[in-house]
C-alpha cells in the first residue's frame, strides 16, 4: 500500500497546519485595535503629502508589534499605489548599505552588490523615487536592536531615512521596532532628535486576550471538536507565564497537537500539552534552531519522505515531486499544505515559475 494511501485519516486533527507556523500572518488580528488605529492614523499623514510621523513600537516578545504590522502594509498596498510599502527586518539585514540597497531595489533600481557606495544607492533612491508615482515610503524596521551590534555605523541608516525628506525630497515615514525600551537611549543627539518618534507601546496579553487569540487560530487550524475543553484556557496560561507572549502560546498548541498526533490519538487533551510544556521556545531559541541542523523528530512519516527527495534533489518541479511520490489529485492538495509548512520553516524556498513551482531545498 501506498504511504499516502491512508494519508486523510491519519491526518485528521489538523485542518491547516500552517495556521499554527510561527510566522503565519493572521488576516484578522485581536485586542489590538487602538495600536492599529494610531499607526494608520500616522501613516495617513504620508498619504496626504505631508511629512511622516515616525513612530517606535515597543512591547515584549510576541505582543503583535510585527504582525500588526505587516498586517497595515498589507492594507496600505491595497489602499493606495501612491506610497510604497517596505518591510525590512534587522535581524535578516543589519547593514545600512543592505537596508538602502533593499529600498532601492523597491523603487526598481539595480544594485550591483559590489563597488558601490553608500551616497551612490542613495542617489539611487532619490532617481528611483522621482521616476515612480510615489508620494512617500512606509519603511519599517523590525528588530532594530540589530542595527545597534556592530560599530560600523549602521543605524545611521535611521538618520539617512528619517532627514531624506530635508536632504533628499523624499518623503519616509520610519517604524522602528523592539523589545528593548531603552535602544533609543544608545542613539547619539544628533540620530535620536532627527528620528525622533512617537512611542507606541503594545502591551502584553492578558488571559483573555491570549484565550481568543487562540481560539481563533484553533478554527482555522483544526477540525471541529478535536480539542479538549481545557486545552485553549491552558495553552493561554503558559503564553501568560512567558509575559503575555501569544507567539508561545500558539506554539503550545501547535506542539501539543502534533504530540497527540504522533500517538495516533484523535483529540487534543490536556495531558498532551503538559508532555510538551519544557519543551517551548522563545523567538530567539527558534531563530538559532533555523541555523542548526534539521530535528526531523517533529516530522511525521509523510514529511520525512517528502523530505528525503527535497534533500536529494536540492531543487525539483513540483510535477515531478508528484510523479516521485505518485500522487492521486487529492493527495497533492496534502502535499501542498506539507510544502507550505517548510516554506514557512524556511527549510524550502518555493518560486513559481508561470504555472510551475521549482522547489529548492535550502537547509
Ligand atoms: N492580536 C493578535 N491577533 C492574532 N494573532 C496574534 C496577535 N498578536 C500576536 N499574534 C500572533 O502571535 C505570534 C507573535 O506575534 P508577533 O510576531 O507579531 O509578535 P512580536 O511582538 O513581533 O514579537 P517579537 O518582539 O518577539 O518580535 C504571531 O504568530 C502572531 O500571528
Ligand atoms: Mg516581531
């Protein structure tokens, strides 16, 4: 018999997985309408050809501050062609000529990676922003603290940004992001006064805050009735012993249900999520997890063989994947979801090429 051959009931609990995956982007967000409402108010500004407000978001680990908001950036694209949305996260690009590079790029400019300096890929941008029909760039900075590790001078790129309209002509509005209350402090007068921004704080989940959070991603994630009464209330209260953290609870429940699928069961009890309780992560412990080694422990038997030709072929059409694993129609929409999953671990980067999806294996 085919592997595949039993795959709907073996993977009964789980509805859409990937609703559970640390950077999903929820569509509908909770309990944060107010922060939501402050930040498009100040982009708003932008929208009408004034100067932008900048604006710092601080709270701690997994309070909304990033989903929140690529979930606005979302919205503005949708909104508006006139200002450019741009989302840069530190952590992945800490250097002031990359984050200036980035912006270029989005304003279809070329740069070439070497031999070039930073006043050139800022000329870039002024070439770039005059040629297009923007009146102003969102940028936001996610994970700022980055910019402040080496002492080459990178977060000079928050002085570069926020006097572009002054110098440059062009009109940037800068949401930094962070943990750390104090990481302006560290800015020299210069920097800090011309940045200058509205402090936003997003404060930590509270127990009911953290249980709708859950619930909603719950429906989306399973099958009806699958969890246990007691499970959503619990998940919640591990997120409120990490500070209110809703990026750990959803991770109790993602682990918790893969515990009890690896036992076969068919529910998502309670005792499933004190077996997984010691063995959350924060934020920071997943981001070094993705420089190690695969633990192929958290896969099930399907995934691992996925896997193994994935690993095999570093990269392969989607159509061939199927032929490889000679799947029926309804066991490619499975697989699908399966290849979605590793695209969000950021173990296989997926482009599409016309009709077809050439898979490559990055870990
Ligand atoms: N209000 C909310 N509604 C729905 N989901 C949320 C909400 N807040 C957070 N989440 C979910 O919780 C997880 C963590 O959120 P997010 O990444 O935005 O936190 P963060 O404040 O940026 O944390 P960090 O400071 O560690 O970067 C994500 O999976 C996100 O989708
Ligand atoms: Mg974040």
């Amino acid at each position: 018999m085919n592997l595949f051959d039993k795959f709907s009931s073996e993977h009964s609990i789980f509805k859409n997985e990937v609703i559970l995956m640390p950077d999903y982007l929820p569509t509908d967000i909770l309990h944060r309408e107010t922060e939501i409402k402050e930040i498009v108010s100040s982009i708003n500004v932008l929208i009408h050809g004034r100067k932008g407000e900048n604006l710092f978001l601080i709270g701690n680990p997994g309070t909304g501050k990033t989903c929140c908001s690529k979930y606005i950036l979302t919205e503005l694209e949708q909104h508006t062609q006139r200002i450019l949305p741009i989302y840069i996260n530190c952590w992945e690009h800490s250097s002031r000529f990359v984050i200036l590079g980035l912006i270029a790029s989005e304003l279809d400019m070329l740069i070439p990676r070497r031999g070039i300096s930073v006043d050139e890929v800022t000329e870039k941008i002024v070439e770039g922003f005059n040629k297009s029909l923007y009146k102003g760039i969102v940028v936001v900075l996610d994970e700022i603290d980055r910019l402040f590790v080496s002492k080459t001078g990178d977060k000079e790129v928050l002085y570069d940004l926020s006097r572009s309209k002054e110098n440059l002509g062009v009109n940037i509005s800068i949401i930094a992001i962070s943990n750390n209350r104090d990481i302006l402090a560290k800015l020299d007068n210069r920097i800090r006064s011309s940045l200058n921004p509205r402090s936003l704080e997003f404060k930590s989940y509270d127990s009911i805050a953290l249980k709708n959070i859950l619930s909603n991603r719950a429906k989306l994630a399973f099958y009806p009735n699958i969890l246990d009464e007691e499970v959503i209330p619990l998940c919640a209260a591990i997120g409120l012993n990490h500070k209110g953290d809703a990026r750990i609870a959803i991770n109790a429940l993602w682990k918790a249900a893969k515990d009890a699928e690896k036992k076969g069961e068919d529910k998502v009890k309670i005792e499933n999520v004190q077996n997984i309780k010691n063995s959350l992560k924060t934020e920071e412990e997943i981001k070094k997890e993705l420089g190690k080694p695969l633990d192929y422990s958290i896969f099930n038997d399907n995934e691992k063989r996925i896997l193994k030709i994935l690993k095999k072929n570093k990269e392969i059409e989607n159509i061939v994947l199927y032929k490889k694993l000679k799947l029926t129609e309804n066991e490619k929409r499975n697989v699908r979801n399966i290849l979605d999953k590793f695209e969000k671990l950021k173990i296989i980067m997926i482009k599409n090429e016309g009709k077809k999806r050439i898979i490559t294996f990055s870990r």
